[in-house]
C-alpha cells in the first residue's frame, strides 16, 4: 500500500541537503517526518531545492506531477534516470527518533496490517524532556524559591484541605497524644504534633533530615539558633562548610543509644507507627486511583517509608517563611508545592500509562467475583457483566503495547505475524467464547450479538474513531491536511473488504426465500383459513437452511469470500514487507544511527512475548464471563440485543486505540489518526470474519456469515460517507461532526429496532 505524507507539500515544505549524497548525480527529494515533542511531522522537499553540487533543473512544471532533471559532472545513462516521479517523491520517508526501537515503531505506524501505537516503547532521556514532564516525575525532595506562601493557594491546594489534610491530621494528633501518654515514646509524640501540623497545610514546608554535624551542635549547645532558623535554598542537600567539617578537638560528646536499641523505639513501632501506616495507605490508594492528585500519593508514601523509620531527633520541619543557614548538614526529604496537576494523565508506570495500571485491578476483582461467586449472593449478574467489560480494557492496552514492543524490536516479519496474530486476538476471544456459549445453550441470540459486534466494530472504526479524532483536532489545530490519495488507498481497500464481507448477504437476499411465521389476517384468522383481507407476518427472514440454496450455493461462497479476503491482507504485506520496503528510508536522529543497545526498552522480547500471553489468557476469562453473564443484559425490555452488540461490545475493547487516535490529532498528525481506524476495520473484514468462518467449519457454532439488512447497509453507507468525507484531503471539527451524528443516528436506529428472530 502507497504511504504518503500527512500534511500537503505546499504548507510544509523545508530545505534540507543531505550530507550523504557526494558524488550521486540524481537529486533526492524525500520525505522527512520527525518526531518531536512526540508528533511526527511529514516534510517534503520540493523541486526548488537546490544541491551545491549538482545542479536540478526543473523542464516541465505539471500541476499534479512534477519532475525534476538533474545536470551534473556526470552524464546520465538514460533520460529517465535522473527524473524523479511524483509518487516516488511522496513515498520516501526519513523518521527521526530518539534511537532505532523508537523509529521502527514509528515506521511500523505507517504500514499496512500494523496497529497504531502513540506511546513510547523506549524510555525517553530523563533530561531531554519538558519541564512540565520533569516536574510529573519529580520524587519531591527538590527545594525551590518561591515568591511566597499566597502563591500555593490554589483550587488542587484547597481540594487537598477538604479530601485528605484534616483527618491525616488529626490521626496524627491522636497518635501524638498517644506517645505522650506511654512516656517513653513522648519524642515520637513531639514528631508527631509537628508532622500533624505539616500535613494541614504542606505547601512550601520542607522536611529535613539532620546529618551528624548540626546534631552534635544542638547537643553541645541547645539554646542556639543553629536548628531553628531554616529558609529557602535550591538545593535538596545542604552540605556542611569546611569549618564546619573539622572534626573538633577534646573528648567527643556522648554517643546516643543507636535507634535500634531503643525501648522508644519499639513502642512506637508497636503502638504509633501501624495506625499512621493505615492511614497513608489509604491515602495513597484515594489519590493515585484520582490520577490528577499523585504528588499526594508520592508525599504519603515517602512519609510512611522514609520520614516515620528515622530517629525523631533527626527530622527537621521548616516553614517556608524561615531562612536556613547554608552552613548546616541537612537533607532535603519532602517538599511539596502542588496537591494536583493536571498533566499526570501522561504519567506512565513502566511505559504504561497511569490510567491502564489503574484500570488493571479490575481483572483480579473480576476473576474473584465471577468465579467465585457462583449464585451471585455478593454481585448481580449486571455488576460482573459490567466489570468483566471493564476489565478488557486494561488488558487490551497491555496487548497493543506487547504488539508494540515486539514489533519495534524485530525485523517486520515478525512484526507482522504478531499484529496478524494478537492485533485481533481481544475481539476474536469474546466472539469464539459467544458463540461457543451460545451453541451449548441453545441461544441463537448469542449468535446474533456476535454478528452485531462485528458490525459495530465496523461502525464505531469507520464513523467514530475518524469523526471524534477530526473534532478534536480541529479544535485545536483548526484545520489539519492529510493526504487525500492515502485515505483514497484505504478507503478503498475498506470498500473492498466491506463489500467482500456482506457479499454472501447480498446473494442470499436475491436468491433466497423469504419465509413468515405467524402470519394473521386483518379478521383476526390465522394463515390457513380462507378468510380474505390483509395479512400481517411476524420473524420474517430468509429460509437459507431448507433446499439446496445455502448448502450449494451460500456456503461455498462464503468459503471463497473467507479465502480470498485473507488473501488480499498478506498481498498487502508483502507490498509493504518485501517488494517495497525500499521506500521506508529510516533516519535516527540528527544523523546517527543508534542500534538496539543504545535504547532502554521498557519490555523486551520475551517479557512482551509472555504479558501477550497471560494478557490473552486473562481476555478469554474475562470474556467467559461477560459471555456468562450477558443474558440478563439481553432480556432487557426496552433495548435492542442489536445495540447492546453495536455499542457496548463493540467499542469497549477499542477504547485504547481510539484513545490513540486523539493522540495523533491532538498532535497534528490526522493522517494517522485516520489510519486507526481503517486498519482495525480493514482486520475486521481481513482476518476476524474469516477465522470465525473457519472455526464454525471445524466445530460447527452456527455462525452463518449473512447480516441483517440494517447491519449490511448501515456499514456500506458508512464507507460511501467517509470515502465522501475524504475527497478533499482537509478536516475540521465540522466535518468530524457530520460523522459523530451520522453515527449517532445509527445507534438510534438499532436502539429502536426490534428483537432479532429467536430473542
């Protein structure tokens, strides 16, 4: 498949000569896209480029193809040699990334049957990142100037006071009044009221761990200023002068008891330290599950695990209306600024993003409460068909960021055999484990259900992914250009595919026989008497089972179609693998090519290999139980089993990708955005549909391969729309909007449709 540019070559063409060209005659015209500030730019160098040393004239400027004629020292073989099409000029790309795993990831974005991933795969260069990306991962041990305490006053700051400041600290004036009454643990209780009164109001306080040199002075001389002045300092270590360094002279003062053979300090850990330990676990689970509020979570956790083991004489709280002298030994430890930022929804743990470590729980609780709970006494049976859904989620961000690994790390054979495999192993596992379900109950609405996730699916990849992406984008950018002949190349290809898929509907709609039960007389009489009037029919469709007609004519086509579908995808890969990957010119960096080793990769092979593994495994149980405890869902009275099918089981397992695809907008790069979409339906068509094809030839589920008629022209009308949409090869949020609603529209039309037969 023919890649192209994503942004047009009149808005954002640049001058670049390329160092490696010497003594080639030819000129090199290529398309450079990069990747800053995570968005990948597409540049294209025009005709008008110039080379120092060889010379390109253009003859003939043509509107839609131009080509150019080089001259030079050297003589050119034939006439055609030193011309450089249009199209070859489109489909050279140069990436540029922070090191190869991170290019190839980026050129694997760009092919055909690769699933789109935004997030790094490598871990990015600590001090190579944004301030605003540097401060998310800050450990909080950094003192800052600040202007004054009135600049912490703000709505995260406030909203920590109302969710979390008053009861962490009036636990810790309990506790504190506690230790005062066992005696011994009264320097406990002192650090505990002082703690109390830091954990009202944090902000720009600074927790300090005293060293050796200012403790040995308090001890000398108690009634000194040295340990109650502190200030502002940029530093998180406050190294001793040298004065201060010298060891003294004359007898060293008494050694306190070490902090481990202190009866003190056993009666803390027994009676102060579990309580206050509940209490900042618990904090840290409400903030970090609230994303947006983890430096709350980070100052809890280094409070119970730092700050409350250390001897009470060694921590030191200072206000940030003290100075501190810079002559001290002392040790930054907790310094908070912010409650919340906004920011913390890139926050990833491990190259995972913070929401998908959060989200991931759920498939434990899932687990534990569908399988244990057998008679549903703790959970309805919409409780675990709603977590079960939920729990997918997680495990397919965890599937495409496996897929993502693997397939920048390997040549794109393996690459391809990985997204061919896992890319659709989500939907596939809920779909196999429906039907399986379905034909040892007896259900053919189960059957039905499949047959409207698929269509869903489609819908959801063709109108709502492109449609959201576009809004979203154009609220930002205003208008964004893509290439108007790529999106051709895929809308094409999905035209392909859809009218391949809903090829055995349509023939078995002009040749089958359309067969009515119930079928009353205006007189109230049923079929068989001779009463004359109207007649009314109830489950009409299509005997496709009776006669000859499926046996010797549907399903041989649907055998064909089943073939030649897969057929199409592994020609596409071999185009873009094989024949063509020349076109596919990677660039790392400004000029230097970093191998495997010179990146940190979050995941390597075999931990990627084996998370797509236990991922798959979790998926098919969680799917085991929403296949399980779907029915109660379906026995609805007022909703359709068609829009559950297009709506819930559809588009829940896509979340990731479209989340993906509003990445990809955000940062400007629409054609990829785009690109989501079409290539989760274009699996749809290509693989899913065929494997469930296969799978009902050896071991017959009932899966026929014939659509309603809504799901049929539903879904080609939605290729006809886009391919429409596309035409221009610009987009704005009206445009995406014409898709939003056109999608909403559908939904209604299956929200208000009746019960399929059977139901």
């Amino acid at each position: 498949m023919s890649l192209s540019s994503t942004q047009s070559s009149e808005t954002n063409s640049r001058r670049r000569k390329p160092a490696e060209h010497t003594q080639d005659s030819s000129c090199d015209q290529d398309l450079q896209t990069s990747d800053d500030h995570e968005e990948v730019h597409d540049r294209l160098q025009g005709s008008q480029q110039l080379n120092a040393k060889h010379a390109c004239s253009p003859t003939t400027l043509h509107a839609t193809r131009p080509s150019t004629k080089c001259t030079s020292a050297q003589a050119c073989a034939s006439p055609h040699a030193c011309d450089d099409s249009w199209e070859e000029i489109q489909s050279r790309r140069v990436i540029r990334a922070e090191n190869e795993v991170e290019a190839n990831k980026l050129v694997n974005n760009y092919r055909f049957g690769f699933r789109k991933w935004k997030s790094h795969v490598t871990e990015r260069p600590f001090e190579d990142r944004s301030a605003v990306v540097k401060e998310l991962y800050s450990e909080l041990n950094v003192v800052k100037p600040h202007s004054g305490p009135g600049q912490f006053i703000t709505c995260g700051n406030v909203a920590y006071v109302l969710l979390f400041s008053w009861w962490v600290s009036l636990a810790y004036f309990v506790i504190g009044t506690l230790m005062f009454v066992t005696i011994i643990g009264v320097p406990y209780g002192k650090l505990c009221w002082k703690l109390g009164c830091y954990f009202l109001w944090p902000f720009g306080n600074t927790i300090h761990k005293i060293g050796s040199t200012l403790r040995r002075c308090c001890e000398e001389a108690p009634d000194c200023d040295c340990g109650v002045e502190t200030g502002e300092d940029n530093s998180p270590v406050l190294l001793p002068s040298p004065a201060d360094a010298e060891t003294p002279e004359g007898p060293e003062p008494p050694l306190r008891t070490p902090y481990w053979r202190r009866l003190s300090t056993y009666v803390w850990l027994l009676l102060g330290y579990p309580p206050l330990a509940v209490v900042h676990s618990l904090v840290c689970f409400i903030s970090w599950i609230l994303v947006f509020t983890i430096p709350v979570c980070k100052m809890n956790a280094q409070t119970l695990g730092v700050i409350l083991l250390l001897p009470p004489e060694e921590v030191y709280i200072s206000t940030s209306s003290q100075r501190k002298h810079q002559g001290y030994e002392t040790r930054a430890l907790l310094c908070c600024y912010h409650a919340a930022n906004w920011y913390y929804y890139k926050y990833t743990v491990d190259g995972i993003n913070v929401f998908a470590v959060n989200l991931l729980p759920l498939v434990i609780v899932a687990l534990i409460v569908g399988y244990v709970d057998k008679e549903n006494q703790f959970a309805s049976s919409d409780v675990k068909f709603a977590i079960a859904i939920g729990s997918i989620i997680p495990l397919s961000y965890y599937i495409g960021m496996g897929i993502a690994s693997i397939s920048a790390q390997s040549n794109f054979a393996v690459g391809a055999v990985v997204n061919a495999t896992f890319g659709s192993i989500t939907e596939l596992t809920f779909y196999i484990t429906a039907l399986l379900r379905g034909h040892r109950e007896a259900n053919p609405c189960l059957q039905e259900v499949v047959k409207a996730a698929l269509t869903g699916t489609l819908l959801g990849c063709i109108l709502f992914i492109p449609g959201i992406c576009m809004i979203i984008g154009g609220l930002k950018h205003n208008e964004q250009q893509f290439n108007s002949r790529s999106a051709g190349v895929s809308s094409a290809l999905l035209f392909i595919s859809v009218g391949g898929v809903f090829a055995p509907t349509l023939f078995s709609k002009a040749y089958g026989n359309l067969v009515c039960d119930a079928c009353t007389n205006a007189t109230g009489g049923n079929g068989t008497s001779n009463d004359s009037g109207p007649f009314v029919c109830h489950n009409c469709h299509y005997d496709l089972k009776n006669g000859t007609l499926f046996h010797n004519h549907v399903e041989p086509l649907v055998y064909t179609v089943s073939a030649l579908l897969p057929a199409a995808y592994i020609i596409g890969l071999i185009f873009t693998l094989k024949t063509h990957s020349h076109i596919y010119d990677i660039h790392v960096g400004n000029g230097q090519t970093l191998g495997h080793q010179g990146a940190v990769v979050h995941w390597s092979r075999w931990r990627s290999l084996l998370i797509l593994i236990g991922a798959t495994v979790l998926t098919s149980a969680c799917a085991d139980l929403a296949t399980e405890h779907i029915q109660p869902i379906l026995n609805q009275p007022n909703v359709s089993q068609y829009f559950i099918g297009v709506t819930v089981l559809a588009m829940v397992p896509e979340i990731p990708e479209i989340v993906n695809g509003i990445q990809f907008a955000l940062q400007n790069n629409i054609s990829l955005s785009l690109e989501v979409g079409s290539c989760i339906a274009v699996q749809v068509c290509m693989l899913q549909i065929p494997i469930l094809v296969l799978f009902n030839a050896f071991c017959d589920v009932g899966f026929v391969l014939v659509f309603s008629d809504q799901h049929m022209w539903a879904s080609i009308f939605s290729v006809i729309l886009v391919n429409y949409i596309f035409m221009d090869g610009k987009s704005d949020y009206f445009q995406g909007t014409a898709l939003v609603v056109v999608y909403l529209i559908l939904l209604a039309l299956y929200y208000f449709a009746p019960s399929p037969a059977g139901c």
